[in-house]
C-alpha cells in the first residue's frame, strides 16, 4: 500500500528533542531513523481516553514527534484536539503536525500571526507552558524525599500540597502510616506579576505556608473560576505580621472554554484545569491540608528532615514542661514582646495563659496530632497545630501557633485555639 505520510521536517525534530527533552541531536536522528518497535507503537497507539489525562496524552504526542514518528503522532494530536477542543496547546501541537505534511516548519507553533504583538505574545505562553509541562516529567523529585517545609505532619492531616511557582507545577501528596507519598502532580498558573504578594491588586501569588478553608459551593461561583474553588488563608499570621494586605488567594478551576492558563496570567490566585481541580477537591480536607506555596522546592530526605527538626522540637518540649511546672515566668520567655492572638497583645493574652495553666494544675500535657511546618525566607518560622490534652482528659483545645528563630532561641509570636 502506498504511503502518503511524510516524515516530520527535520528541524521541527531536532526543536521537539533537543528543546523540549534536552536530548542530543544525535540521538533525536537516530530515533527517528529507528522507528519504535510493535510493543512500543502498541503501547502509545491507543492513549487513554479521559480527560483527566490530557496533559499524558499530550506529552506522549511530544515524544512521537521526537521519536519522527509522525503518523501515530497526527492521530494522537487529532484525537485528543476533538476530545479536548479547549485545550489550546493540544490544538497548536495539532495544527503543527496538519503543516508539517505540507511545508517546512521552523519551530514549535510556527503558524500566521494575525494579531500582530498580541498573537505572538499568546504564542509564547503557549511555548512556555509546554516546556514548563514537558520539565516537570523530564526533572522529578528525587526518589524517598519530599519538600522541606514539611517537618512533621500529624496523622489526621491525610493530604498535603506543595507548589513551586518556578516550575508551575503543583504537588499533591498522602499522609498514611508509611509517611508522606506524592501521589500525583498537576500544572498550575500564578499571577501575572509573579510571586511575593505584598498588597492588595499587585497580580502577584503570595508565598509561604496556607491552610485550605473552605470548599465554595459551585453554584456561588461565576464561570470564570471553572469546576471549583478552594480559599486559602491568606493573608496568614506573618503576611499580617509583616504589613501585607489583599485577600481572596484562591485554588480555582478555568472558564469552560478554556483547558488551561498562561504560566502567569491570574491576578494572584493558584489556577488549574477543571479536572485537575475536581481531583483535589475530591481528595484534601478542609481546614486540615496544608498548602506550601514556595518560588522553588527543596526536595529532602526524611531522616534529613527529622534531624532538622530537633532544636524547634526541644524548644516545643521546653514551652511544654514550663506550663506543666507552671512556671509562669518561664513560660513567658516563649513569647515574643510584639505577641499577638487575634489582635490581643500580650497582656490581654495573659488571663487566657493562666487560666489554661491553672486548669492543667501541675499535671502531665500531651501535644497529640502534632503538625509543624517550616518556613524560611528572610526569617525563619514554623507553624505549629496541635490538640493541648492534659492527662485524664479526652479532648483539649485545638492549637495553632507561629514561632520565629531569633539567633539560636524560638519563641511564639502567635498562638490561637481554632
């Protein structure tokens, strides 16, 4: 039978190997003289169909065309823009692969730009989150580690999220018996102006540790927050702390007609696909998932992590055995003199500190379901919850409080009942 396919041009080859898998040329001429074997174009003939995979399809299509396999690729990419006719990046790499039958492209998106600056500037957010997409399969976390800021988490926390903006790529993970696991990772979009949220309409995402709050009801929510929106804390204790102000820090879904945003293209928000949204909202709890949202992840050993911990932990124990002791002058050296709860200073906070150290009258506390979560920027803080119970009791109260490391010595400059 004769074929009426072409081989994709050699340099959009080269472009999709070398740029996107930072593979050598050479090896992207030889894969493409070497065409997959009957497993292999087996295995990538018949991608998944559900939506939720859409970004897997489309990375497998990349590695058709690096591959110079350009038949499976064009019936992939037709595919997958008919069952996803909002995603705009599927629909360019489509577009890409209909030209490449009949003309030499020079590069990825190499298409008519009617729209002047304005196309080419849609075009390169395009270009941008494809590497950014393609990055995060190429540069996985490190096998057994897991985010720094992620000391302790307490049994009941089940879920925990971490996002680097400087990858836009957002990291869900499960908190069982075995410690924390990725379980599974999504692209995300941040503000237009960035990261470092410091006041009210700057376009920026703000950075630091968060709770999730609540879980709006769709039906309150206008089109333009897609499938589902979930509040974040923000502006939290430090952000207040340091004069920050703003608000309405959301994870939130898209319009229906659109899949995906730029990279940077919220007004400081956290946005994903609908799918992608639907899936978190599906899995973490309200109130107790915490959501580290950092420039770059530092990725960690556990043990690493729990030799760290120590000295933050000592002075835990410290706060701890002083109240039990009811050393009332010891326990205030754990506080710092701009101390804060709910807007109390200090010495309105006081009566509360009495009455819980009257209430515990020299007997054993335990700190149960103990979370902390580190912090570092250009002070290093730690954000602790925990349930206060002292023994004989059930239930006590319910805790959160914020240290920051002054030299070698942490002391609490918030602390709260939730």
């Amino acid at each position: 039978m004769k074929m009426f396919w072409v081989a994709l041009p050699r340099q959009l080859v080269l472009w999709v190997a070398a740029v996107l898998f930072a593979l050598p040329c050479a090896a992207a001429t030889t894969q493409r003289n070497n065409a997959p074997g009957d497993a292999e174009r087996n295995a990538t003939a018949k991608p998944p169909r559900n939506k939720n995979a859409a970004e897997a399809r489309l990375l497998g299509i990349y590695r058709l065309m690096a591959d110079g396999d350009s038949r499976t690729a064009l019936d992939q990419a037709r595919q997958l823009a008919q069952d996803m006719p909002n995603f705009q990046l599927a629909q360019l790499v489509y577009g890409d692969l209909l030209s490449a039958r009949t003309r030499t492209l020079k590069s990825f998106g190499d298409i008519a730009l009617p729209n002047g600056d304005q196309g080419a500037a849609a075009l390169a957010e395009l270009r941008d989150e494809s590497q950014r997409r393609v990055a995060a399969v190429k540069e996985r976390p490190p096998e057994g580690t897991v985010p720094a800021q992620f000391l302790k988490l307490a049994p009941q926390t089940r879920t925990a999220i971490a996002i680097d903006t400087s990858r836009s790529r957002l990291y869900l993970f499960n908190n069982d018996a075995n410690g924390l696991r990725l379980t599974a990772d999504y692209y995300v979009s941040i503000g237009k102006a960035g990261t470092l949220k410091s006041q009210e309409g700057d376009q920026r995402t703000p950075l630091g540790v968060y709770f999730i709050t609540s879980n709006l009801d769709t039906k309150a929510l206008t089109d333009f927050y897609g499938a589902g929106a979930m509040p974040l804390n923000y502006p939290n204790v430090l952000d207040i702390k340091r004069g920050k102000s703003g608000s309405g820090i959301w994870l939130h879904g898209t319009p229906q007609q659109q899949f995906s945003r730029a990279p940077r293209s919220t007004d400081g928000c956290l946005v994903l696909s609908n799918p992608d949204i639907l899936a978190l909202i599906r899995r973490v709890s309200v109130g107790d998932t915490p959501v580290v949202v950092a420039s770059q992840l530092s990725w960690k050993p556990v043990s690493q992590l729990e030799t760290q911990a120590r000295p933050f932990e000592v002075a835990l124990n410290a706060w701890r055995e002083a109240k039990m002791a009811g050393d009332l002058n010891k326990v205030l050296t754990f506080y710092t003199p701009d101390f804060s709860s709910y807007g109390k200073s200090m010495d309105q906070y006081l009566p509360q500190i009495k009455s819980e150290m009257k209430a515990i009258n020299r007997h054993s506390v335990q700190l149960k379901d103990l979370s902390y979560l580190h912090w570092n920027d250009s002070a290093e803080t730690m954000v602790t919850t925990f349930g206060e119970v002292v023994d004989g009791r059930r239930t006590g109260n319910r805790k959160r409080q914020y240290w920051i490391r002054s030299n070698k010595d942490w002391q609490i400059f918030f602390e709260g009942v939730l």
